[in-house]
C-alpha cells in the first residue's frame, strides 16, 4: 500500500456515484420510521452517554506488518426498549479511526482520521441466569460516518518524525464512510439507570481512496470498547 504522500500523482479519476449518502440517510430513517411504530405495549426511552478506546486499521493487505491504530471514542446515545427482548439504539458520536503500519523496525507510518458518526442497530436482549440485574444484548446495524479532518504521520525516514495535516482533495480521499456493524452489551441494571461494557465491531464497505492505482481497498475497521451510562426518560 502507498502512503497518502505518494499518492498526488494519481491517474484521472473516474466519476463519482451520486446519492450515496442521501441513499443511506433514507434506508436508515425507514428502519427507525418502521420500528418506533410498531405497536407493543411498552416502548421505553433511555438516553445517555458514552466512551471507550478504539483499535483501527485499512483493511488492505500491504507488504508491510500491521500495528493497532490505537483512538478514542466518546458520545450521546438513545435507547428504546420496543418489547421485553427487543430494542433499537442509535449513537452520535466522535470518533478516531485510521492506519498504522510498520514499514520496518525504525520506520513507520500512520494516518490519525477523526469522524463523526452515527451507528444504528437492533439490539436483542437475553437474560442470564444466576446473575441478579444483568442483561446480555446482542446488536447488529450499519453506521454512517463523515471524515472530519485527518494527520499523516511518519516516523523513521529522516531524523526525527514528521506529521502534516491529511489535505482531502490532493489526496483525492472520500469524507463519507459507511458499512455494518456488530457486536455485544453486558448491561447491570442499577437503581432507575444502567451501566453498560459494549464491544463492536465496523466494517467500511467504501474504499475511501478507490481512484487510485495501488491495488488495495482503503476500507475502514474498527474494534470499539464503550462504557455506557443510560437513564430512562419515560414511555408510551
């Protein structure tokens, strides 16, 4: 894979796919339209905040050994409870993503991208038995995301390091990312409010720089460890 400074001499680029974001907006907008009418009994409200590490990489292969792109995340978060098993989260948060590679033992590399964005997902809730006020949550969804600004980094190959700010339209790259997400919540119950350890995991499904003629897919995953803290806000 070469790096974003070796990249402004691209060949022309081919033309762009219009709507995608817009198109992705709808779908997400139809789910939660679709969801929050159901008619159940009970829909519950829970509103919080959230934050933990993220472990990132492209998923491309490079000749290169991969070290963890090592961020943080942080947000607001909605729950709402639609049955006794069954609920609908949705999160607007920062966070930091990007690349890390080793090209050698005293050279490296590394892109430091922050996004803001906005995962969507079904969450399924199972109770445990024997443990008293816990919960275990299955999730699955998609997220949306916009590239806010980006630092390219080097290390190694003079004295010193380098690091510049990642310039978006030199190195032809998307802003807008997009793709599935999946992942687990252990959630104790407290006095009104929750607590909750939430791990997942973000596939991009847009190769972020695909006008160029290196032949890897720049495509974003993520691992993300959250801490959460929710209290309901009332029913219907």
């Amino acid at each position: 894979m070469q790096t974003f400074s070796t990249r402004l001499n691209a060949p022309p680029p081919v033309t762009k796919r219009p709507g995608t974001g817009i198109g992705v907006l709808v779908i997400m907008l139809t789910v939660l339209a679709i969801t929050t009418a159901a008619p159940v009994r009970a829909q519950i409200w829970y509103l919080g905040v959230k934050a933990g590490p993220t472990f990132s990489n492209y998923k491309t292969k490079t000749p290169w050994k991969e070290a963890t792109n090592i961020g943080y995340t942080f947000g607001a978060i909605g729950y709402k409870q639609i049955s006794a098993n069954f609920g609908l989260g949705a999160e607007l948060q920062y966070i930091q993503k990007g690349y890390y590679h080793k090209v050698c033992n005293t050279i490296t590399d590394r892109l430091r991208a922050q996004y803001l964005e906005l995962p969507v997902m079904a969450d399924y809730a199972f109770i445990i038995p024997g443990l008293r006020n816990f919960k275990l949550h299955a999730n699955l969804g998609i997220y949306a995301a916009y590239w806010l600004s980006g630092k390219y980094q080097t290390e190694g190959y003079l004295k010193g390091s380098d690091s510049e700010s990642f310039d978006f339209k030199s190195n032809d790259a998307k802003r807008f990312d997009f793709g599935p997400n999946v992942g687990a919540r252990l959630e104790y119950i407290l006095n009104n409010a929750s607590l909750s350890l939430d791990v997942r995991y973000e596939l991009g499904i847009i190769d972020l720089q695909n006008r160029l003629n290196d032949n890897t897919n720049n495509n974003n995953r993520a691992f993300i460890i959250g801490i959460s803290y929710m209290k309901p806000i009332g029913g219907m």
